[in-house]
C-alpha cells in the first residue's frame, strides 16, 4: 500500500510542476486578445492538466517501477505470474470515455461561446486576394489595415477574389477559410477584441508563391479612436495629387505587389517607369505614359509586362477607384524616379 500512496503523491507533484511551468497558457499561446479567446484558452487549459495528469501517471509510475522493483544483484528468482485485472481493464476503459464526453460537451460550450451572435454587431468586409487584404466598412471606408473598436462585436464577411485564404489573428484564437468565387461565396467570423495593440493577420492556408508575406496589421483601439480614424479614410482627399495618390495607393495595398525600390515582388516595380519603354509578351514594346499606366490599372491582361503574369493584377480596381483616383495613382507613380 506504501507503494501506492508514494506513486499518488509523486504524480500529483509532477502533474502540478507540468501544469504549473511547462503547459501552461502563457507560455504556449500568445496573448488573449478576444472574448472568443477565453472560450478557447479554457479548453486549452483542461486539455494541459489533463496531459499532465496522464503524462505523470505513466512516467511516475515506470520509472518508479525500474527503480524501486529492480532485479537485485543475485536475485534469481521468477517474478510473480498474473494473467490480467479484469476490474482494472474496466476502470480504464470506461474512465477515459468519460472524459472524452466531457471533453466534447466542453467543447460544444466553448463553440457556443464562439459563435454567439450579437445583433448589434459591426461588419466590416474582408476582401482576400494575392497576396493582399482589403478592408471594407459600412460607409464606404476602404483600407489595407484593419481597425477594430474595443469592446464591440465584429462581424467579418469574407471572400476571396482568386484562390482559398485563410483570415487567423493568433491573439484572437479564432481563423476562417475564405473561399474564391467573389460575394456568393461569402464566410463569416465574429470576433471581439478586448485588449487594445497591434497584431498581426496572416493567411493560414497556403496559397501560392508570397503565402509567407501575405500579411496586414490589426489595431484595436477605443471607440472615440475608432471614430477619427475612419473619419480619416473617407474617400475625399484635398492634398495635391501625389500625396493623395500615394494614399489611394497605401489604402488598396499596391505596394503588396509593386515595389517602389525596384525590387520585384509580383508585379514591376515602379521606380522609374513612368516615361520608360516597357517590353510585353507579345514581343512588342509600349511606353509607359499615363494611357499605358491607366490601362493596366484597369484592363491588366490586356497589355502584360514580359515576365510577368498580368492575371494575378485584380481586374477590379475599375469599380473600387474613381477616374480622380486613378489620375492621382499615375502622379504618384510619375514622382516614383
């Protein structure tokens, strides 16, 4: 019976050191941003004390078996002879079905928790392309980042305009495959922040050559912040035609594709072209004017740049840009030398 209560005592001990410094939520998660994270960061919690539970009853209990119930020099003897425990192959099997029920009716709570819909909640449309996010708001604010107000329940309509994304913020737990095939395909996520600081989106399925840096920032701040800052994207920009087109330019995540450096990425770069000949993949060659720059803006397959594949610039940006903008996007490129 010593044996027994020894082998207990250890186990706790080496449960609590396990749950306590090593498989602990601090320590393997980042921080807890959302209310949807503390659903999740409390099955978490269950799931480590229940692994080191078992991870120290089967250790405690093997080593402490070599140790104690080791052969002694010149014993020779035959260990005792036992064929089974038919009460212990019961315990065993029925105590871990119930804990795999408990564990699943956790988890249908922590779902629950997650999915809970506030009628009030505030939606913002998340628009997914390569390798590019796009933030849309109810009143029409665009942005390449997305902010968020504390305390208020957001509802994410996603979609993608070429191949499967996927929106993950580590910090709010919660991730969402969004599917290709423009606004019939749209998936939903509700998220709400409840700790102010940046973070960072990322794209959790793989979807082609930039997945690594298909990434935006996330900042959550109050609700008066909140309010400024969109009283700032307003599509109305009264500064001369570079710094307003380098605005319209920051908003729809240009320089995701487009380098000002002359670095490529996915598209040419930018610095220098504007007045430069430009080679295309029908062997001719076109100057880059404000006709050709305007064109390729709009009808990007039409005149592709030799090397390049003009079907992965989104046709869109017709829709998305007034004719004003679109001007302004040319100066800017214009000053890029």
């Amino acid at each position: 019976m010593i044996h027994f209560v020894v082998v207990g005592i250890l186990t706790l001990l080496s449960t609590y050191g396990l749950y306590m410094f090593v498989l602990t939520n601090e320590i393997l998660l980042p921080i807890q941003a959302s209310e949807q994270a503390i659903a999740i960061d409390n099955l978490f919690d269950l799931h480590w004390l229940l692994i080191s539970f078992f991870f120290s009853l089967i250790m405690v209990f093997l080593v402490y078996s070599i140790v104690v119930f080791r052969r002694r020099k010149g014993d020779e003897g035959a260990g005792e002879h036992f064929e089974g425990n038919t009460t212990l192959e019961i315990i065993w099997t029925i105590v871990p079905l119930i804990i795999v029920l408990f564990i699943a009716f956790r988890g249908s709570e922590a779902l629950a928790d997650v999915e809970r819909r506030d009628p009030n909640a505030y939606e913002v449309t998340v628009i997914a392309s390569q390798w590019n996010w796009q933030f849309e708001y109810p009143d029409g604010e665009t942005s390449s980042d997305l902010v968020l107000p504390k305390d208020t329940q957001i509802l994410l309509r996603m979609y993608s305009q070429d191949v499967i994304h996927s929106f993950w913020v580590p910090e709010f737990r919660v991730k969402q495959d969004i599917l290709p095939g423009g606004e019939e395909y749209i998936r939903e996520l509700r998220i709400t922040p409840n700790e102010l600081g940046d973070f960072k989106i990322r794209c959790a399925e793989l979807c082609g050559q930039l997945h690594y840096s298909m990434l935006a920032d996330v900042s959550v701040v109050t609700e008066s912040k909140f309010e400024v800052w969109l009283s700032e994207q307003s599509d109305i920009c009264e500064l001369d035609d570079i710094t307003c087109g380098n605005k319209w330019v920051e908003k729809n995540g240009c320089v995701a594709c487009h380098s000002l450096t002359g670095e490529v990425i996915v598209g040419p770069s930018w610095l220098g072209l504007y007045g430069s000949e430009v080679p295309l993949d029908d062997g001719t060659t076109v100057t880059a004017n404000e006709e050709y720059i305007r064109n390729s803006i709009l009808q990007p397959a039409s005149q592709v740049h030799e090397g390049f594949n003009g079907n992965l610039m989104p046709p869109s940006f017709g829709d998305t840009l007034s004719a004003e903008q679109i001007d302004q996007i040319i100066a800017f490129i214009q000053s890029i030398k």
